[in-house]
C-alpha cells in the first residue's frame, strides 16, 4: 500500500543552480544535448534515448530510457538546475518473472521524484530478470550507474538509494565496491538488511504455522510437496487461487464480525504466533509461495535454503499441539550457504549510511536495522552508520520531505566529514516539510530490540561446506552456480 504522501512533490520549485569550476561546465554542457553516443552497443544494448518523464518528476527535468547489454532496462533524469550529484537507485522485490520490466524504472523514478526535485541526477536499473539474486541486481545497478557517467561523465558526488530489498542490495553494492570504490555515501530506506540467511526466516515460519491450522496450501487431497518449496516449480496456483484460501482458513477479508469462531481463531493463533501484521499477512504468505519457489527452484536447483528444526513456536491458543503437529525440515547447508553468499551483508562499510526506517512497517520489520548495525559493529565499522527511525506504518514510501532531509544529511556528511545524530536529523527536516507539506515524523530516541525478538534464531551456527575453486570462479562472475544472474 503506497504511502499517503508518496505522490506528493513540488514540480513548480526550482532550486538554484550550484555547479561550479570545469567538471560543472562540462556536465552542463552535456545536459543541453542528448547525452553522448556511442558507435556501437555491445550485446544489444540500446544506448539512452529521450523518454517522457513519468509524473511527479520536475517539469523542466529531462528523462531518458536505456537497456544495458545483460537487457536490463534502466532510466535517467537529470533536472533543469543539477548540482552535479547522482542518485542510484536500486529497486526492492523481488518482482518475479524471465525478463526485465521496462516500465519498473521508470515507475522507480516516479515514486522517487522528490530526489530529482532536490536537484540530484537519478538512474535505476529494472534489472535484467524478476526473481531473486542479491549480486545480480548489484551488477545491474552498477551497469546503469555507468551508462549515466557514459552519457554524462563523472557526477561530482555519487550517492546509492536502496528501499526494501533495494536496501539489501544497495548495502551489498557498497560493500562489493569498497573505499575506492564509486560511491559517496549510501541510503537505506525501508531496508531489508538482515541478508537472505535469515531475513525470510519470520515467512518460513508463516508458512509451516498456516499451514498447521489451515491445512488448504496444499490441500490434503492435492499433490504434497515440502512446505521450503513455496510450491512446486510446475504448479499453477495463482495469487487470487492463495487469497482465497486464505480467506477460506481465516476469514482475513471480512469483518470481524463476519467470520466464523473458527476463522477467528485460525487468524489469531496465525498472527501471534508469526508476529506478522494482519494488515500484512497476504503479503507475507505470497512471498513464503511464490518467492520461494523462486528461490527454491530457479536459483538453487531445488536445493532447500531454509530450515525450522528446534525452532519453538509460542503464542497459540495450544503451543504444545502446535509444537508437535508443525512440519520441520532442516536446510541443506550447501542451498544455505549460496544463499548466503549471495545476499548476506558483511558489515564492509567504507562510506557514510545513513538509514531510515518506519517503527511500523509490516514489511521489512523495524528489527532489520538491529540485524545490520551488529553486522557493522561485527566488522568494526559502526561509525560509518547513523539510524534514524519514523513513527510511520508503511513500508513502500515515506514522507517526501523525509527522503529530502535524509539526502541533504547524507551529502553534508560525505562533504564535511560532520557525522550527524538522529536528534540532527530530526531537526532538519522542518525545513524541507515548509516546501514539501507531508510530514516530519522522527523519533530520535528510538532503538529497536534485537532481531531475533521478532524472528525466532534457528539453532545451530553457519558451519556451511566451502565452496570449490570452479564454485568461487563462478560466482565471482555472478554466473553458473547457486543463485544464478
């Protein structure tokens, strides 16, 4: 559900042109044609061409779409008055399906306008495939930063933008690329920071919970398959085909007062146990199918990344009953391993993160940020991260004026060297609500509890098999083996 203040942007405001010296004339030069051509795309690559900018964008900004040589569709905008900074965007997910979507840049590029609006230069990548792959979507976030600097040569500063599982992959991005690499600083919003190893661990437990109250997915009369699967590869089940289910086994969609004493408590044992918002709960569940067959069957061979054994479910109405009638499975270490490999952060910060996330979002929990600042303080590098927390219930979009000051905080830090605090960054953003008029709504005292308050721990550590030479090789290429490109 977007934001209520998502599609609120100033398209009449300008902001004053703050370029200077030669590395400015000649970007703006740049911006008075298209940008620069090439003879030749390798791999069917479409160099940018000009392209109607989506709605929300500043009027007299200029857009452009491209396909980078893995078919990866990709959109620009530079506004009218540039400060010579890039945005790159990476994108949250995973959308599932074999191609990439033309259309999910450019529909990124919208939902961010207020970036372009503050006078940055933006790019995103739609990546080259739906489906999951944490190092695919870092390298094609990356070809879609250098088709920008092809087109308009280097940006004085360059900053990474991740939301929800974009988060993810932003984080992985700046780690891969390390202290020389292309980027200034980096933004978390709405982050899924947890890494793939244990972020979906909460959904594997939705799904063997649901499962042991509604027994419908799948039905007892109905081909059985491991619960870790999603479904099988060759199923047919639509999203309408698990909300009715759903509605079926709880009652989700109707009034409380409509719902059978059955349904009720169905719902109620469901969401105590999993701790997942009713609000949320169809969401959660499609991802614990269709993402994980995703996962299961197209990245990983049909080998089972996820596991449950020793894992006590508390909160029913009969935990005991619960406890022994729950399906269990242990993952296989090799599945658990590549998926670790893959998305799993390292803590490797070298530039500023600054992140921002809602106390109440249904999605990506608040608990992520626990996750993640002990990832950083595991490696050592905890001071190259400030948090600030919202008192906001969403997770797709934040208040504009938010992403505005979030922004500005994360330049000045990069510039001066000056680390903000939350209460800092609280302070700030009034100024950008004047223009804005969506909202401030920071609490800087906020801490979240640890991450595995909200998600169960699973017993045992990460002693997983090394991977071979030829596994390293391919993996390094983002190709071949595991979760593949």
């Amino acid at each position: 559900m977007p934001h209520p203040h998502a599609a609120v942007h100033t398209r009449s405001r300008r902001r004053p042109a703050v370029l200077a010296g030669v590395l400015a004339t000649a970007l703006l030069g740049a911006l008075g044609n298209a940008p620069v051509a090439h003879a030749a795309e390798p791999g069917g690559a479409r160099a940018p061409q000009p392209a109607a900018c989506p709605d929300g964008v500043p009027e007299q900004a200029r857009c452009w779409t491209g396909t980078d040589a893995n078919g990866a569709h990709y959109a620009m905008a530079v506004p009218q008055d540039w400060n010579g900074s890039l945005v790159v965007h990476a994108h949250g997910g995973p959308d599932l399906g074999d191609a990439s979507d033309p259309e999910r840049s450019v529909d990124d590029l919208g939902r961010w306008a207020v970036m372009v609006d503050e006078g940055y230069a933006w790019v995103g990548s739609s990546y080259r495939r739906g489906g999951y792959g944490t190092r695919m979507a870092v390298a094609d976030t990356e070809s879609a930063r250098r088709a920008f600097v092809a087109a308009f040569g280097t940006p004085r500063r360059t900053y990474l933008h991740g939301q929800s599982w974009g988060g993810n992959v932003a984080a992985k991005a700046a780690e891969s690329h390390g202290a020389r690499g292309p980027y200034d600083g980096v933004l978390l919003t709405n982050g899924v920071l947890g890494g793939g190893s244990r972020g979906y661990d909460h959904r594997v437990d939705l799904r063997v919970v649901y499962q042991h109250y509604c027994r419908n997915h799948p039905r007892p009369d109905e081909p059985q398959y491991p619960l870790w699967q999603g479904l099988p590869a060759d199923s047919a089940l639509t999203s309408a085909d698990l909300r009715a289910r759903l509605q079926e086994c709880t009652g989700l969609a109707s009034a409380p007062a409509d719902r059978t004493e059955r349904q009720q408590r169905n719902l109620d044992d469901i969401l105590a146990v999993t701790r997942i918002p009713e609000r949320a709960l169809e969401s959660h569940l499609r991802f614990a199918t269709f993402t994980f067959r995703d996962i299961v069957h197209e990245r990983l061979d049909g080998r089972n990344p996820f596991g449950n054994r020793g894992v006590r479910y508390t909160g029913s109405h009969d935990d005991a009953a619960l406890n022994a009638g729950v399906a269990r499975f242990a993952a296989d270490p090799s599945a658990r391993r590549d998926l670790s490999y893959d998305s799993d952060l390292t803590g490797e910060a070298t530039v500023p993160v600054l992140t921002l996330h809602a106390i109440d979002d249904p999605t990506a929990f608040v608990e992520h940020e626990s996750a993640y600042r002990a990832t950083l303080e595991g490696a050592g590098r905890d001071e190259h991260l400030v948090q600030t927390f919202t008192e906001e219930r969403e997770h797709s979009g934040l208040s504009p004026a938010e992403y505005a000051n979030s922004l500005a905080a994360l330049d000045r830090w990069a510039r001066t060297g000056d680390r903000p605090t939350p209460r800092s960054v609280a302070a700030s953003c009034p100024a950008f609500d004047a223009r804005y008029g969506t909202g401030c709504f920071y609490d800087p005292a906020y801490r979240p509890a640890p991450y595995a308050s909200r998600v169960r721990p699973r017993p045992g550590g990460t002693d997983w098999p090394a991977m071979t030479a030829e596994q390293e090789r391919a993996w390094s290429g983002i190709e071949g083996v595991g979760i593949e490109p």
